[in-house]
C-alpha cells in the first residue's frame, strides 16, 4: 500500500518526533563533550615513525649484512594495499657469524608500521596460505632477547608457525618453512592478532595509538632449521633490531 508522502511530511514534523530527534542529538553531543572531559579517545590521531624504516641504519646491526639487491620493495600495488601501510621493510639479511651453508645463514626480515590502526591486517597465516602454501603447524612461544651492550633485555611472546606447499610433488615434498612473527603495540610486545586488538582497544586514554609487526621467515637456505635453530636465530636477530628500532624508530608514548 502507497503512504501519501505528505502523510510521512507529517510525521517528521509531530512535536514527539523532534523532540526525540533533539534529544538524541544533545545525548549524542553531551556525551562526546563528556567523554572528551574524561581524557579518553575514542578516534585516534596518526602517530608517526620518528624516523622511516628504511633509513634503519645497516652499518650498527652487526654481524648482519644486507647486500643491496636484498632490500625488497613489493611492486604489486594489490598487495601493498592489503598490507595496509607503505611504511615498511623487507630484508634478506646474512649472518657473517654463521657458516655460509648454515640454515640459518640468512633470513627474511619483514618489518611493517601502521601509525594510525583502527584495524590489525591479516596475518602470516592468512598470507601465506593465500600464497598457495598450507599451515603445517603453529604454537605459541616465548622469545628471550637480550643485548648486554644495549642493556635491552625483553621476554617477547610471539607465533612459531611452519608453511609447506599446497599441493606436494616429488621435489616439493621435503619444503618447510619456518615463521615467527609478533606484535608492537604503543610499546607493549604481543604475540597474535587478538592480543594487538585487546593492546590497542585498552588504550582509551591515549591521544595516539600505533602498532608494528615483525616477521622472520627462514625460507632463504636449502636447508630447514628445526624449531630451536629457527628461535635461537631470531633472538640473536632480534637482541641487534630492537635495541635500534625502540631508540630511533618508534614513536614514545
């Protein structure tokens, strides 16, 4: 049945209706007033780096080296915008104080920024099996990083997942390839997607709000570390990366 739309004029025009109308929008304002009073924030403002990732200086991570050609930019502009930031690096990088043909000889860095979140993009495990490989396995782990000349010393949880191929010939059988990845959230280390979100919805009372994720993928050698081997690698990465990411990087809040 049609309704006579001077009917519905009507009633947008009854006295209830704009009372309610102006009641909601004086609820509405008094509680942004209110909230704002409080100290707390709920839209965050854009919390830049201090300085871009990709002047992380190279020369003070040793006994790391990145060559160059090792210093990867995504050309796919699809996939930078499902990363979700152009703030971002992804090193191939070589430990000198490793044999050459160790398994953990070099590895993938992959350091991502966000520096106004209102959402934690997907994750390895999301961007690896859409990739084309499948999750052999994931745990949950603790990484202990420690610099006695920084003095940086930090337990750090994070994920340990393992990745094969989908689809498994004769020569792809044997591939794994080992991920740990975790979290920075306004300066508080997590170790999953959930555990960000919880990190950045608490911060109700801070003005700004940032995350970053740091992945390393060992997937650089013929060989697979073991699980041990792919740990011990990443703290001693991580004891060089981090003490240089804190102090010149990351934003302070």
């Amino acid at each position: 049945m049609m309704i006579d739309e001077k009917y519905k004029i009507k009633v947008y025009l009854q006295p209830a209706f704009l009372i309610c109308v102006l009641v909601l929008a004086f609820t509405g304002t008094t509680m942004s007033v209110a909230i704002s009073r409080l100290g707390v924030f709920l839209k965050k403002d854009p919390m830049p780096l201090k300085k871009s990732l990709d002047l992380l200086d190279e020369r003070n991570i040793s006994p790391y080296i990145i060559k160059p050609d090792n210093k990867l930019k995504i050309q796919n502009e699809e996939i930078v915008k499902a990363l979700g930031t152009q703030d971002y690096i992804q090193w191939i990088i070589e430990d000198e104080n490793s044999p050459n043909n160790s398994s953990v000889y070099k590895c993938l860095l992959f350091i991502t920024y966000y520096d106004c979140p209102d959402k934690v993009p997907h994750v390895p495990e999301e961007c690896w099996t859409g990739g084309g490989f499948r999750k052999l396995g994931s745990e949950s782990i603790n990484l202990n990083v420690n610099n006695n000349t920084t003095g940086f010393k930090m337990e750090i949880p994070a994920k340990f997942l393992i990745f094969g191929p989908q689809k498994l010939g004769f020569l792809q059988s044997s591939i794994r390839i080992p991920n740990i990845y975790f979290f920075i959230v306004n300066g508080e280390y997590v170790g999953s997607r959930e555990a960000a979100r919880i990190a950045l919805n608490k911060n109700i009372y801070g003005q700004y709000s940032y995350f970053s994720k740091l992945e390393l993928v060992f997937n650089q050698m013929p060989d697979t570390p073991s699980k041990e081997e792919a740990i011990a690698a990443s703290e001693k990465i991580l004891s060089v990366i981090l003490p240089i990411l804190e102090k010149e990087h990351l934003p302070d809040i």
